[in-house]
C-alpha cells in the first residue's frame, strides 16, 4: 500500500493510498480459500468446491468486503502511523467510474482512493495555578427558610365555600372554554379546574376579572397571551374564555405545625425547615457553580486561543442555529424584537461556535492527561435521570434508542465528562470565596450571561438579547400564565421533592 500527502495546509489533509492489484488479489485468494473448506454448494462435495468456480459465483462481494476491510483498517493505520487524529470521519473519495471499478473487482486495476480531514490540533496545557477565580457564596437566610415552607405548605391549606363575591386569594372553582375568533382551541377548555385568585397561575388578566363573581355565575373573560407564550400558534393572540364560575371559597387560617408537616408526608415541622433548606441551598448552589464555571471557561478561552477545525465549527453552529430557530418561531418573535438583525446574530453564534469547540477540545486534552473517566455506574445514572424526564410508557423507548445508539449516549456522556474536567480543574486553580447578596448571585453578568454562555459544549442556545426572557411553564388546559418567578420555582421544586 503507498500512502502519499497530498495536502498539507494548515490542519487540512490528503492523503491519496493506492493498493496494488496484487495485492487486493492476494487478500482475495485468502478469503476465496477461507470459503472452499465451508462452501455448501449442489454437485460439489463439502469443501471441494474449486476455486475458479467460487470465485466465479462470489469474486465481487468478496472483494467488495476486502475494498471495505482496506477503507476501514487504512484509515485508522494511517492516523496511527501519522500521529494524529481526526476532527471529524475522514471523507473517502474513490473512482465513480462504474468500468473502473468493475475492474477494482475483478481484482485488474490497483485501487485508489484519498482521504480527506482535519486535524485536531496539538494543545499544550499550561500550569493552571495563574487561574483564579472568584465564587460567589450566598447562605440562605432563616426568613428565606420559613418563606419557602410556608409556600410548600400552600399544598395544604384548606377553603371554606363562601356565598359571597370573589376576592383576591379566594380559591375559585369553574368551567372554563377558550376561543380564538369565536372558535374553540385545542387545550383551552377544562372543567372543575381550581384557581387561586393572585396566584398568577393562569395567563396575565385571566384571575383579575374573577373578582367580584359568585357561585353560578357566568362571564366572558378577554385576554391577550403574552407575546412568548410556549404554544406558538397562541402567541400574541388575543382570545375570549367563556367561563362558569361553580364554587367561590375562602381560605381558612393557616399555622405551619408539625400536624401540617405530616399532612405533606413529613415527619415534622423541623424536618420539613429541613428540605426545604436543602433545596434553597441546591438552587442557590447551582448559579454558584455556573458563575465559578463560566469564570474559569473565559480564563480558558482567554490562555487557549488556537485554529478550530472548521468542519467541527460548522457542525457546531449548524446545532446552535437551528436551536434558536426552533426558540423564535415557539416564541413567535424576530431578531427585531430581540434587538438584532439575523446577520449580526448569525456571526454572534459563529464565534459562539468556535468557542464551545476550542474549550471543548482543551477540556478534552486536561480530562485525557488527568486520566478523567466516566464510569459506567455514572453513565447509567445520568441516562436514567435523563429517561425519567419522558412520561410513563415512553421512557423505556427513550432508555433502549440510547442503549442501542452510542452516538446518542454520547450525548449525555459528554457534558458528564465536561463537568468531571471542571471538578478537575477547580482543584487545581485558585478559587476564592466571597460572600454575596442573593441580588448579586441571580443577576447577570455585565458582559450579558446568556451571550457568553457557562459551558463548552453542551449549554443551549438562546437568541441574542439585551436582557434574558423570564422563564415560562405550561399549565393546565393551555390557560396557564407564562410567568414564574424564581421564588415560585424554587416552591414547586420544593414540593415537587416532598411529594416525591
């Protein structure tokens, strides 16, 4: 086999390979020989069937598997033999001439082929003790504690109906049916659906003209979903909700006790101030990392500023592009609205791009040279978390497509490793904690969080903006409220993990 460079400009390579005719010829006699002692063919005794005659009946596939064989082994022997490693799959070109290529298997013409690829460029890694970087620490306060209890104990108050009018904190319990130009929509109707008026649980204006109606009641409520609403196809319309207002209750004096507690499946009150602690200190431990991790990433990008392989870049932003298309069109808004033109963000996430493939081959080069693995035990664990987001019957069939598919447990792999390089690293740099405010730990960096982003490689796109959207939650029938604050959040994930 002669292996000649063909290309060498910067890190793009050929390489053209040309097997000789006698020897593609020689690996073709061997497995031809190989198959007489196994061949079962009629007239021929067992294992004397003669050669010509097998060559004759199967010559082209067996040599179609040898020219396979050769594409596959030559590939990686080359690399090997070359000391380097490739991007992406090297791209094989190979004579589309269909009479050429019969003779390649008829084993009368050399065969020849050429790799294309880039390379992964060499990173040498620098000492890691000029890194320092600042965590923000934030303890959480006995008031944030108690505030958090009394909203998951929420959960448990109980109403008394009143026959009086509505009024703001009052349970209301009604039918309601949404409609679009007279017409009813999917997901907008329900019946004896519970909503507490101010809990801003439902669209913006929807429980404000609750107030004032009684049990029996009946009423033509006018609303607007908010312009980012998570159905698409209600953004920004305007809608009318014919409602029938069944039940009007009021809430009965609520004392957080250790009875309470149990009610919530608690043992006690203090168990309770406990979980709901841990939870608050899991939020705020979060942002704590993002913050630290996105410090020490911009140090990274900062010392390791290298050529990315261009094909990794574009396979990169392709990801990134397609995700924030998919972001403006549920949230049926326009690089306009969010401030920009498509131009300016198309270069925005370019660069975004190349970053996230520089840090994520420099974290590869640390996590390889600090011999940083992902165990088994850890790759089940993570892709169980991940099933579990997936309802009932269709986490099995989400469990199996990623067992059967390694390119997908990749996936969920890669930020698994990138998180144990980080872990890695904050051992090794200098790391000083500085108390905070919970206003400084949540606010957003001046250079704009979204845009920088906190990982190398795994974190999603956002558009381009001047100021993060809130956050949205879907809710019952589609009538939901978009809006959640981060204390309402932080309740429901306190009693989504009681309940659990």
């Amino acid at each position: 086999m002669q292996v000649t460079e063909t290309l060498n400009d910067g890190l793009k390579r050929e390489i053209k390979v040309v097997v000789p005719a006698g020897d593609m010829e020689s690996r073709l006699s061997g497995r031809l020989t190989e198959a007489q002692g196994k061949a079962r063919i009629n007239g021929f005794r067992p294992g004397k069937v003669p050669l010509q005659h097998l060559r004759k009946m199967y010559g082209k596939s067996f040599m179609a598997e040898v020219v396979n064989e050769i594409l596959s082994d030559s590939t990686r022997s080359i690399l090997a033999d070359r000391g380097e490693k490739a991007a992406m799959q090297p791209e094989v070109n190979m004579t589309e001439d269909e009479a050429e290529a019969d003779k390649i298997l008829a084993g009368k013409s050399d065969f020849e082929f050429s790799l294309a690829y880039e390379v992964i460029p060499s990173i040498e890694i620098q000492d890691f003790s000029g890194i320092q970087v600042t965590r923000p620490v934030y303890d959480v306060s006995d008031e944030e504690i108690q505030e958090g209890v009394q909203r998951v104990g929420e959960s448990a108050r109980s109403y008394e109906t009143k026959d009086g009018a509505a009024e703001d904190g009052d349970r209301v319990t009604l039918d309601y049916l949404g409609k679009l130009d007279g017409e009813a929509f999917q997901g907008g109707q329900d019946s004896d659906a519970q909503l507490v008026i101010g809990s801003k649980q439902f669209i913006p204006g929807f429980e404000e003209q609750l107030v004032g109606l009684k049990a029996g009641d009946e009423k033509v409520i006018n609303v607007t979903f908010p312009a980012q609403y998570n159905a698409s196809h209600l953004a920004g319309k305007d809608a009318t909700f014919d409602i029938t207002v069944k039940e009007v209750a009021t809430p009965v004096q609520m004392e957080m006790t250790d009875e309470v507690a149990k009610t919530l499946g608690i043992e006690s009150l203090d168990r309770l101030r406990e979980i709901v602690k841990g939870q608050l200190e899991s939020q705020y431990g979060q942002m704590t990392r993002q913050k630290v991790k996105r410090e020490l990433l911009d140090a990274l990008d900062t010392t390791y500023q290298f050529e990315a392989p261009s094909k990794l870049v574009e396979a990169e932003y392709e990801n990134i592009w397609n995700q924030v298309q998919r972001d403006l069109q549920a949230s049926n808004q326009t690089f306009e609205d969010e401030g920009t033109t498509e131009e300016e963000a198309q270069a925005e996430y370019r660069k975004l791009a190349e970053r996230r493939v520089r840090l994520g081959l420099v974290l590869a080069e640390i996590g390889e040279q600090a011999g940083v693995t992902v165990s088994d035990e850890e790759m089940q664990r993570a892709l169980f978390d991940f099933v579990r987001r997936y309802p009932g019957p269709q986490q099995q069939d989400v469990f199996d497509f990623y067992r059967k598919n390694p390119s997908a447990l990749a996936s969920i792999r890669a930020p698994l490793y990138e998180e144990k390089v980080v872990d890695h690293l904050l051992g090794q740099i200098n790391v000083t904690d500085k108390s905070v405010s919970k206003e400084e730990l949540m606010a957003e960096d001046e250079a704009g969080g979204e845009e920088k982003q906190d990982t190398a490689a795994s974190e999603d796109a956002k558009p381009a903006k001047k100021k993060a959207a809130p956050k949205k939650k879907a809710g019952k029938g589609e009538a939901s409220s978009d809006e959640a604050s981060t204390d309402e959040m932080a309740a429901e994930a306190d009693a989504a993990d009681i309940e659990g």
